[in-house]
C-alpha cells in the first residue's frame, strides 16, 4: 500500500500535474518573432556610400544618427491556478518582438572588390552588434519567465498578477540599462568593426 501511493507521487510530481491541489509552474523558451527593414545605398566610393548613408538613414537617437538599428519588445503571458486560498502561477510564456534596419548596397557586383570586401567585414560587423541587441532582449525574456516562475503563491490571483508585471518591468528596465552600457562600451559597434569606411 505504501509503495503503491509512493509510485503514485512520484507519477504525479514526473508528470507534471496537480499534487495537494496546486500545480507546478512551467516555463517555456521564450518565442522570437524578427522582421527586417533595409534602406538602400549605392555610390562607387566608399565616401559616396557614407554621404549615401548618412542621407537615407532616419535612425536617429539622443540627437544621432546610426546606421542601423534593433528594436525589441518583451511581452508576457500568465497562467495561474486556485486552490486552498491560494493562487500561484501554472504557466509563463514571453513572446520576444525584435525589428531590425539595416543599410543595404545596391548593386555590390558593380563596385571595386576591395570596397566590396571593405563592405562586407563592416556589415558583419554590424549585423553581430545588432544581434546582440536581439540577444539582450531574449535573455530578459528568459529572466521574466524565470522570476515570474518562482514567485510564490499569493492570497489573490490579482496580487499574483501585479507582482508579476513588477518583476517583469524590473527585469525590463535591468536590461535597458545593460543595452545602454553595451552600446557605450562599444561605441555602438565601431570598436568591433562596425564602421564605414
């Protein structure tokens, strides 16, 4: 008897499912939706093709201008459950929304192969130091899904809930931070190569 309710527990604890009335929290990897933007740029120099950017490029920040640009938005979705005069939370999903801008060379096969190649190492470069942008985004989607997780039950499932978004928006506001100082440790990428010519 003893043995068979122990398998029973551990059935239950395994598999996932409700045990003494509440439920155990699950965390997924956060979903990543990406959408790509480009402008277009062209000249047969590369000083034209800086003079082209710096025309067509809207990509503008405390008075600057950039070259390129990742945008991310953190969304977050509860689960929670009732029971014995608590709520706690079953499930956490977080969607990670990322837009990217990029320049784009018109015509590269019409241009000297070293300018191309010069192009080349400064879009990788680029691409790398936007990616990591993306990458500061769906790293603080993984922390939400984690604080979130752990919280501990609440009395009401309304309390739960604005917990819930304040760890979020902390965590939100950490990272923030983080991609600022990225950003100013970099140069915005010119220190890793991101800079034409």
């Amino acid at each position: 008897m003893a043995k068979s309710l122990m398998h029973h527990i551990a059935k239950t604890l395994i598999g996932g499912l409700t045990f003494i009335g509440l439920s155990m929290p699950v965390a997924s990897a956060p979903k990543v939706r990406s959408a790509s933007e480009f402008y277009h740029v062209g000249g047969e120099t590369a000083d034209e093709i800086r003079q082209d950017m710096n025309s067509k490029s809207t990509i503008q920040e405390n008075g600057a201008q950039y070259d390129a640009s990742t945008k991310w938005n953190v969304k977050w979705n509860l689960r929670w459950a009732e029971a014995n005069g608590q709520c706690e939370i079953t499930q956490v999903k977080t969607t990670v929304d990322v837009r990217y801008v990029f320049p784009k060379l018109e015509s590269p096969g019409s241009i000297p192969e070293r300018l191309r190649q010069q192009w080349e190492r400064y879009l990788a470069a680029l691409l790398l130091h936007e990616h990591e942008h993306k990458n500061i985004g769906v790293r603080a989607a993984k922390e939400i899904e984690s604080e979130i997780k752990n919280l501990a039950a609440r009395r009401s499932c309304s309390q739960l809930e604005k917990e819930a978004n304040r760890l979020g928006n902390a965590v939100l506001a950490k990272s923030r931070v983080i991609e600022k100082n990225f950003d100013r440790s970099t140069k915005h990428g010119m220190n890793d190569g991101a800079i034409f010519p």
